[in-house]
C-alpha cells in the first residue's frame, strides 16, 4: 500500500483528496459487505456513539493526513524511518494511559535500539534526492510530518482500545464509524488547506495521456487499490488491537512498514546510502528483539500461573485439624495475624485460627451459629 500511495502522490496536488477517495471507498466496501451479509453493522449512525469517538477520530484524520503528506516529501525507503519512533512512544504512551505494568530493562534496550535507528536514518542519511522519477527529497518537511504520524498512530492505538467499549467490543463496527466518520470531518479539511484548485485541474484531466495513465488516471487507479487495501487493514489494524495489545500491533505494523519500504529501492529506484541502510537494519534489529522479548516475558508469566494454579490445591486441606472461632454474634472472630484465608462454604463462612486451636471458650459467651454439616464436609451427591 506505501509503494502504491507513493506513486500517486509522485503526481498529485491533493495528497489530503486522495485519502478522502480512500475513506469513501473503504465506507463504499463496508455498505457493499454489509448488503452482502458478510458483516453486520449499524447503517443508521447512534449519536452518543459519534460524539464519544471524537478522540480516536481526531487522531485517525491527523494521522493518516500526516502519513500522506509525510510520504510525499520523503522517498519510500525512507518513509518508515521517519516513522521510526512509533513503537517507544506507544511503549510510554501506553504506560501513561493504560497503566500497563513498568516495562522491562530489555523491553527499554529494544525501544533505545529503534531510537537509535531512526536519529540514524535522520542525521546520517545523505541523499538529496534517491529518485529522479520522484520530484521529492527527504526534506525535514517529511521528518516532521512523521514524528507527526508516529505520535498519532502511537496514540491512535490506545485510543482504540478505549474506544471498542462505545460499541460493546465490535471490532469491525469500530472500523465502519472510523471511516465514515473521517471521512466527513476530512471534507472541509480540505477546503481549508486550499485543494479546491487542485481538485478542479484533477477533474478537468484526461485519463490517459500520450498512450500513459495521467495523473487522473493514478488517482483513480491508487484510490480504487488502496482504498480496497486500506479497509481491509483498517478491520486487520482493529482486530489486531483488540486481540493482542497496542505495542504488540505497533511493533507488527512498524516491521511490515519497513519491509514494504524496502520496495522502494527496485519501484522507484531509490537509493539506499549507508546511513539509511544501517537505520533500517536497527530498527528491525531493534523490533525483532523487541518481539523475542515480550515473547519470553508471555512464557515467563504463563509459567508463574501454572505453579500458582499447581500449589492453590496444596493451600486448601480439609484434614487438618481447626478450630472455627465465633464472637457472640454469630460472627467469625478476627484477630490480627492468627486468621488465615478462609474458604466459602456456601452460606456460611468460616475462618481458621492456629493460635485458637485448643484454646478454652466459655460456653455462656459462645452462640452456637447454624452451621449444617455438609456445609464442612462438602454436599451429598
């Protein structure tokens, strides 16, 4: 899907047009299946649902708008490194928002390893202009614009997680919302950067010119094909996020991003100098291990279950000899440091007393509670 974009916005004036084609197309895929049975979704927009989206929306549209823009002032090799800081900032975005447990020392070494792959890519990168085709340069123009997209798509990610909730968990009723949703607050956007001009010269052009699709043509062309893509990634992307966690999908995007990156070099011809070649080798270095990590850490923590769940049986033994001690309301005494953790058994609960195992009660101060045998010993079957 980059290697396509970039060959439509080589050409064109409207990069923030041609996602409103891509959105409208996506919102078009999304009817179409929905008339097909093959997803159900609400049709009729709900309301409180709109006005409760408008955080994941806001971030969806400046997002993608960077991403676009990002990718039509650097080469396509490059795109991916100056979106290299995805994944530290969804590690401590994360952190922040969703309280997730305190990384690791070896999660931490795998995020400075990607950050160091990008200040790499930034400051060692020396081509002016890798493709004669593109007409761009890997100007700070694009590195902004994608420290840009890796903030928003950072955040973008927890916002879904939130988000998911507004419409009971439905991954591909979040997606259709998404879309349609970006697609109508994209509109006067568009008007306000100033695209009108463009978008008339767009329409005025013919499709084919000299025997070579024009730049209508590759408009058409691109947004029919990402446009197909992207909604099958925007299901994909919310999918992935609700199944695993937003890191666990960042890291999967940032790699597959990097690889498609790579296309760049035999699609358009892009140089790769040794400083954008050695950002991209540790930044997948830095990825990979970050997966080998987390992977360990997930074995690690199913381990510790598993014993937990092997001794929970060895904690509750019915033979030993207790003493239940009652106040004379009825109610289980608690004395600091002598009750240990008691069990339900049914209607009434009890607690176990080492320290009282023996000890002599006086009978006046005790009320027998009504406690039935098989509440102790378990129920007949």
């Amino acid at each position: 899907m980059i290697i396509v974009n970039k060959w439509v916005l080589i050409k064109t004036t409207t990069p923030l047009f041609f996602l409103l084609a891509q959105l409208l197309i996506a919102v078009l895929m999304f009817v179409l299946t929905s008339a097909l049975g093959l997803f159900k979704i609400t049709l009729q927009l709900n309301w409180d649902v709109c006005t409760g989206l408008w955080p994941m929306i806001a971030l969806n549209v400046i997002g993608l708008s960077a991403n676009n823009y990002c990718l039509k002032y650097v080469d396509a090799s490059f795109y991916q490194i100056a979106r290299g800081l995805i994944l530290p900032l969804t590690v401590i975005l994360s952190l922040i928002f969703l309280k997730a447990s305190r990384p690791s020392i070896r999660v931490l070494a795998a995020c400075a390893v990607v950050t160091a792959g990008f200040f790499v890519g930034v400051f060692l990168d020396g081509a002016p202009n890798s493709s004669p085709n593109a007409g761009t340069t890997t100007s700070m123009l694009g590195i902004v614009f994608g420290l840009v997209s890796s903030l928003t798509t950072a955040s973008h990610a927890i916002v879904i997680k939130r988000s998911l909730t507004l419409v009971n968990g439905d991954a591909i009723e979040l997606a259709w919302y998404s879309n349609v949703l970006s697609s109508i607050v994209l509109i006067p956007i568009i008007w306000l950067v100033g695209e009108s001009k463009g978008i008339i010269e767009l329409a005025t052009s013919p499709i084919y010119a000299d025997g070579e699709l024009s730049i209508l043509g590759r408009f058409l062309w691109g947004s029919l094909v990402t446009g197909m893509v992207g909604w099958l990634l925007s299901i994909a992307g919310v999918l992935s996020i609700k199944i695993t966690s937003p890191i666990t999908h960042m890291i999967s995007s940032a790699v597959r991003g990097i690889l498609q990156s790579a296309m760049g070099v035999w699609v358009f011809g892009d140089i790769i100098t040794t400083g954008r070649g050695t950002s991209i080798l540790v930044i997948l270095t830095g990825s990979m291990y970050y997966t080998w990590v987390k992977n360990e850490e997930v074995l690690q923590q199913r381990e510790r279950e598993q014993q937990r769940q092997g001794q929970a049986p060895l904690v509750r033994q019915p033979e030993e000899a207790s003493a239940l001690v009652f106040d004379a309301g009825g109610r289980e005494s608690r004395e600091d440091g002598d009750i240990e953790r008691g069990y339900d058994l049914g209607e009434s609960r009890h607690r176990r007393s080492r320290s009282n195992v023996g000890a002599a009660i006086p009978l006046e101060e005790v009320r027998t509670p009504d406690i039935r045998t098989e509440h102790l010993f378990g129920r007949e079957k």
